[in-house]
C-alpha cells in the first residue's frame, strides 16, 4: 500500500503510462511523506464508453482515481494529495480535472503486506513525516 488505480476511459501509450505512474508515485510520497517503493499504480483503460458521469444532466466521459491507502492522515492532508494528484493527472495525461473523481480507501497497516520489504506495512505515525525512504 498505497494502491493508486486509475480507472479511465481514455487510452495512453506505454511511456504515457509509465511517466505517470512515476509522477504519480513521487507526488504521493512526497505528499503523504513515505517510502515511494510500497507504492503501486494501476491504470485501467475502459475505452471511451467504459466509464460514464452525469455532467449537467448528460453523460459525459469520466475518469476515477481510487487511492487504497494507510489509516491515519487528517482530510486536510489528503485534500493536499488529491489537488496534487490532480495536477499529475492534468500534466501528464492531458485528464480535465473536473472530469476526475479521487476517491480513499483507508486500512490499517496489517491489511497491506510487501514480501520485499519485510511484510506488514508498519502502521503511520505522525514521526514518518521526516523519515522517507
């Protein structure tokens, strides 16, 4: 954990991908002031009719990001993240921002496990904040 999934209705190509999927982790990390390596990003492409939302009583193309993430941060940090997380989408996706829905996910640290890095996640504590890896 984290576990960003972009569920979108547009299709990108594979360094599109790819330098989101970084940028997308390097704001989380810095953000949320973590270990960027327990970070995982999907990027599921629906096609343009896969996903819809009402805009002004017609439906429009929509895009969701869905953040799976630890327990423990206020809303004010996570209303930093999204704005942040909404600009990568803006800047490296060319994603209208009124066209992104973010929404979270919490869990406690025992629900999240990285063989790589020694299991369990450790649970988040304010003292992480100085501490990235």
């Amino acid at each position: 954990m984290p576990y960003l999934q972009l569920d979108t209705s547009a299709s990108f190509n594979r360094d599109d991908k790819a330098r989101f999927a970084a940028a997308l982790a390097d704001c989380y990390a810095k953000t949320m002031a973590m270990d960027r390596r327990r970070i995982s990003v999907a990027i599921r492409e629906l096609g343009e009719d896969g996903l819809w939302r009402l805009i002004d009583g017609a439906p429009c193309s929509a895009h969701v990001l869905m953040c799976d993430i630890r327990r423990g941060r206020d809303a004010s940090r996570r209303q930093v993240l999204a704005e942040a997380m909404l600009a990568v989408c803006g800047r490296t996706l060319g994603l209208a921002r009124q066209r992104v829905n973010i929404e979270f996910t919490q869990h406690s640290a025992d629900e999240m496990y990285h063989p790589a890095l020694g299991g369990f996640s450790p649970e988040w504590s304010p003292t992480e904040e100085g501490s990235q890896g």
